[in-house]
C-alpha cells in the first residue's frame, strides 16, 4: 500500500493565476508559503518558509479565482506530483506541484466582504472537488512561478 498525500496551512503567495483549456476545464495555480519558527542554541529565532506550487482544478479552481487573493491564508488537502518537460533550449526542466482535493479558507473574512453574498461566501470555502488528472496533451505548462524575493508578503 502507498500513501500520497500532502496537508499544509499556508499563505497564498500571490493572487492566482487562472486558466480555462480546451473544453472549458478551469485550472487555478497559485504558489503558498508555509514557515516554521524555532530557537536556534543562541536563543535566536529563526524562521524558515517553504514555497509550495498549488494547483487546483475544476470547481476548486473557480472558487479560488472568486475568493483567493494574495496573503489568504488557505489550508490545503491533496496530493505531490513532479513532473518534467524540455524548455526552449532543450534542456529538462522539473517542478513538483501539490495538486489540491480539498482546500478551506482561515482566517478573518476580508475588508469586502459584505458586499459578497453571505450565504455564498460561506459555503464556496468550504466547497471541495475530487479532481482528475488531465491527459498528458492536457497538461498545463508551468512558468514555475515562484515570488520574488523581496515580495512584501502581509506575514
């Protein structure tokens, strides 16, 4: 028996990068920080912030592209998956990807709130989506998108 699954609690990174293939199937990819906070043996504190590349597709990523913005911060239920390609100079390039089940939004609701739907913005977070993998000539090509650096991220 194998186990492929991933949960994470994070802050989304920047706002999500939406796109609809040939049929209309949406898919939703956005990259999420997570941090760990420990004392190093001076008593210092140290943090370090993994950057996970989310996609997200169907139902799930309609939902992010209405409700997910920058700073958001998310829990993420899903599974990792690497794959490869050859970029425009031949060379092969990988990028590992948690490709989400289930995702809910934490945290306050934001500043606008009020102007949404109540009903719909309650129910739309906690709105999951079993998705399938697309056929290898589905595939979605990935800039590996990463954040700056000296993004100022509001945590």
């Amino acid at each position: 028996m194998t186990v492929n699954k991933v949960i994470l609690v994070g802050n989304v990174g920047k706002d999500p990068d939406i796109r609809y293939l040939e049929g209309g199937t949406a898919v939703c990819s956005f990259p999420l920080a997570t941090s760990e906070t420990y004392r190093n043996r001076n008593g210092e504190r140290i943090t370090t912030t993994e950057w996970h590349n989310i996609v997200l597709w169907r139902g799930l990523a309609e939902i992010a592209e209405r409700y997910v913005k920058k700073g958001t911060q998310l829990y993420i239920e899903g599974r990792i998956r690497t794959r490869s390609w050859d970029d425009r100079d031949g060379n092969k390039r990988y990028t590992t990807e948690i490709i989400a089940d289930n995702m809910q939004m934490l945290g306050r609701k934001p500043d606008d709130a009020a102007a949404m739907d109540t009903q719909a913005a309650q129910a739309a977070p906690q709105t999951t989506d079993k998705v399938e993998e697309p056929a290898d000539n589905e595939d979605i090509n990935s800039n590996d998108a990463h954040p700056e650096e000296d993004d100022d991220l509001p945590f």
